[in-house]
C-alpha cells in the first residue's frame, strides 16, 4: 500500500480539468469550485446541474469526449470515466504536462487521493485510508458528522470513529477480494454493509468472521455505475 503526504493545496485561480459528467464528475466540480478554482468540464454530456453551472457561467464545458491536449496547462485534473483505457491516456497525458492526477477508484494511476472531508467553518477534517477502503472513510466522516455535537462528551465523539479505524485491514481486504472478481458494489451498499455486529466482530478479534459476512453481504449487490 501507498504511503500519502497528507496536505491542502491552495488552487485559487488554477486551471482544473474534470474529465466525465456523471454524478461522480459532480461531486468533483462543486468540491473544486469551493476551492475557488478555474474548472473546465471534459464530456459529452452533463447531469442537469453540472449544464446548470456552464449557463450561470461558473465553469467551461468541453461538450465531447477526451482527447489528448486537453490537459495542457493544467495544474490538477480528475479523472471520473469507468473506461480504463481512456483512463490511461489521461494519466499517460498528465505524467507529460506534471499534471497532479486524481483517477476517481483506481489507485494506482493517481498522483493524490481525495480524503473524505468533514467541515466545521474555518476547520477541516481529512480521513484517509490510502486508498484502501473509500468505504471506511465515509463511514467515519459519518459518524463524525452524526455524533461530533458540541453538546456531547469527547468519549462519545471520538470512540465510534477510532474503533471503525481499526476496521481497514478487514475492509481492504474485501474490497480487493470483490474487485479480483469483477464486483463493485454501491457506495450505499458499502455503509449498509458496516453495521454494529460487523464492527463488534473486529473488534473481538475475529477478523476472519468479519470478512466473511461482509463479502457475503456485498457479492449480491449491484454494480456502481455512478
């Protein structure tokens, strides 16, 4: 596994390029635009809100499908396909232009990672799990999100989320078990998945158990698609 530099980088102004449309390529794009970056959208089509942004003028749409040069000047780019070889050729383009790449599920053609983020006001939070486990960090992001109120006691805030980081060896090792057989399952298959018996079974030690009947709970599931 990778070992990551954890840092912010500071992309006022900078050219962005995100390439795919999806809802993904969405998520990516709003992200980048609160980072107050200069964003073009590489694409044929657009969700309804990524058009919605071209005509209020917020980004620049590139209305087909990649082609090389379209990462010339760039400073990062993201990569949102789920067509490997086009992949590929993004990332082939980037070594060129020392583009920093992000290839949204595919480790092993990024320069970076996207953590999962929790924010309060002037505080950001970044969870990683090197790319392990996508899973796992929303899930602790949750859990953050769900019991970080000021009210409640530093027991309560921190303890759910620590033990489900003890969770990513388990995690990681069955998400590369289902991909080695051609099995994404949804993001919102993954959070249903990792429940209390679950994490209960890692925590007691049995970690065998627990990879088990979650590679069970996933391998019926539909593929993501997003």
């Amino acid at each position: 596994m990778s070992s990551y530099y954890p840092a912010y980088l500071n992309l006022e102004g900078r050219q962005c390029v995100v390439i795919g449309a999806g809802i993904i390529a969405q998520r990516k794009v709003e992200q980048l635009l609160e980072a107050n970056a200069s964003i073009t959208l590489v694409s044929p089509d657009a969700t309804d809100e990524l058009v919605a942004l071209v005509s209020a003028g917020m980004i620049r749409w590139v209305q087909r499908e990649y082609a090389r040069g379209d990462l010339a000047g760039a400073f990062l780019a993201i990569a949102a396909t789920d067509d490997t070889q086009t992949n590929r050729k993004i990332h082939r383009e980037a070594e060129i232009e020392k583009t920093l790449l992000n290839v949204v599920d595919v480790t092993e053609l990024c320069d970076f990672i996207a953590p999962s983020v929790v924010k309060r006001g002037a505080v950001t939070i970044a969870i990683s799990t090197a790319g392990s486990s996508p899973a796992l960090a929303r899930k602790i992001r949750e859990s953050m999100e769900s019991t970080g109120q000021p009210h409640q006691g530093k027991a309560n805030r921190d303890g759910c989320c620590l033990s489900w980081a003890e969770a990513s060896g388990v995690l990681g090792d069955v998400r590369a078990e289902l991909r080695s057989q051609g099995i994404r399952a949804t993001p919102e298959a993954w959070q249903l998945a990792l429940d209390d018996s679950l994490l209960g079974l890692v925590m007691e030690g049995r970690s065998e158990e627990a990879k088990e009947r979650l590679t069970k709970s996933l391998s019926s599931v539909g593929e993501d698609r997003e």
